[in-house]
C-alpha cells in the first residue's frame, strides 16, 4: 500500500536523511537543525520575558490605581458620596469602593521642594480597593488616623521655647523622601496654590504635616510624586466640606471594568460617569 506524505514532511526527511552512499547526516543539516533550534528557543524566551515584563508593570500599576474612578458630571466636587458610595458596593462584580480627594500642590522641606500629587483617602477603606498598604515599607497606612507629636516653635515667636504640637499625618512615596531629604518622624509643608483671597490677591495655604509611612509600588512616577493624606484632613486643607472628587472602585475583572463602569454611570451607582486605571470609562 502507497502512504503519500504531506509535502511538508517529505521536503523536511529529503534533507534530513542522509545520502545512500552516506549514512551519517551531514554538515549542513547540523547546522540547519541547530540554526533553527536556537532561533526558536531565543523566540520563546523573549516572548516569555515580555509577557512577565507586562505582566509586571500591569500588576504594579493596577495596585495603585483604581479600576474605575467615578465622579459627577460637569461638577469638580461630589457631595452624596457616603449613600454612592455604599450604592455602588452592591453591584454586581464591584469588590469595594472609597472615597477619595485629589489636588497638585507643592511639597518643601528643608532640603528641597517639589511638585506632587496629593491624594485624601479613607485609610480603613484604601486598603480594600488599592494595594497602598501592602506598599508600604515603614509605618502603616493606618498611622493617618493618629496625629503624631512633634516638637515645633509658636507660630508667633520663631525664636521661643520648642512645645509639642500635633500635626496630622502623611505618607511619601520611598523616592519623593529621598528628594526631599525626609524620613518618617521629620516634617514638610503642604502649599495649596488655591487659598484665601486678600488686597494683594490670592494666598497661597500651607501646613505642616508629619511623615508617618513610606512607600515604594516600584514605579518610579507614583514613587517620585504621590503622596496621601487622612480624608478629613484633604477636606478641611481645601475646604471642601462634606464634598470629595470622586469615588475609587475595585472590580472582579479588570478586563470588565467598561462594562462596569458604565453600569455605575448608566444609573447603578446613581451618580455620575467614571473612568477607570484599569480601562473603565463610565456612561
């Protein structure tokens, strides 16, 4: 019985197989073999060092961000936040969700200062949307909630007796400390460039806040320029009330996070759109 091969494999055991007068295989089919054999392996490993390298960086930005981030339409403040916030929790596929603030202020120290992102957050409900707590190296997240002692000069003798005076909290991303020469127990100076408005214009705000926590998510950017503050404390800072810029929520499956997200913004939430780290966009 006459059994065809398929072309391909007739082509390939045509150069493989050794000549009839030459039963060892050649030179140049080693060579072939080999060329190939390497080439592949080298294929496989590169595409499985991208994939990890994805893998990675995806990871560590999801652990810093939110999935889907929901705020009002056309307000830059959300007021009914408690009710949305416990609203959106029960839906469907949505592990947990907190309130947050947001603003650009200036950081200085004595050694430096710098630019940065500061973020009010809940810390009892942070750890349950972000991976905030589990990034920090020195300290505890929850140390927001304890206003820390710190010896400090009256306001109105720079030159008096140093007293102990609290100071409320905040956590420093590892490589922003490092810029600003700060370490947990030392002290920096918040500058909100939105503040009261006098004869000579607008005045800058500042306070002083204590260092409790570091913390490193292994990405250079929110490292170098995030900080975090107790909720309350963004509040009262920017005098915003009762009011937050949106809401933090955390999904099931970050690949679902559209389909979620609009979900919130379609009525579920029963607040406005959001748009999410992970890929969300809200109705």
């Amino acid at each position: 019985m006459l059994v065809t091969l398929p072309y391909e494999i007739f082509v390939g055991l045509r150069y493989l197989r050794a000549k009839r007068r030459n039963r060892t295989i050649s030179l140049n089919t080693f060579v072939s073999v080999a060329g190939i054999t390497l080439g592949v392996a080298a294929l496989i490993g590169t595409v499985g060092i991208m994939t990890g390298f994805k893998e990675d960086i995806q990871a560590k930005i999801l652990g810093t961000t939110a999935h889907i981030i929901v705020q009002e339409r056309m307000k830059e403040h959300m007021t009914d936040y408690d009710r949305l916030t416990d609203k959106i929790q029960t839906i469907p596929d949505v592990i947990a969700a907190t309130p947050f603030v947001f603003r650009q202020v200036l950081l200085t120290a004595q050694s430096g200062v710098q630019g940065i992102i500061l973020r009010g957050i809940d810390p009892k409900r942070e750890a349950n949307v972000t991976e905030l707590a589990k990034n920090i190296t020195t300290g505890q997240l929850l140390d927001l909630l304890t206003p820390v002692k710190v010896m400090q000069a009256p306001a109105d003798d720079p030159q008096g007796d140093l007293r102990a005076v609290e100071k409320p909290g905040i956590i420093l991303g590892k490589e922003l400390a490092l810029r600003l020469g700060v370490f947990v127990g030392d002290t920096v100076n918040v500058v909100s460039p939105v503040g009261p408005i006098s004869a000579m214009g607008m005045v800058p705000k500042i306070r002083t806040f204590a260092v409790v926590a570091l913390f490193h998510s292994g990405m250079f950017e929110y490292d170098s320029s995030f900080a975090y503050i107790e909720l309350g404390e963004a509040q009262k800072f920017f005098n915003l009330g009762t009011s937050v810029t949106g809401i933090e929520v955390k999904v099931t499956d970050v690949f679902r996070a559209g389909e979620i997200a609009h979900t919130i913004g379609g009525g579920g939430g029963g607040g406005g759109g959001g748009g999410g780290g992970g890929g969300g966009g809200g109705g």
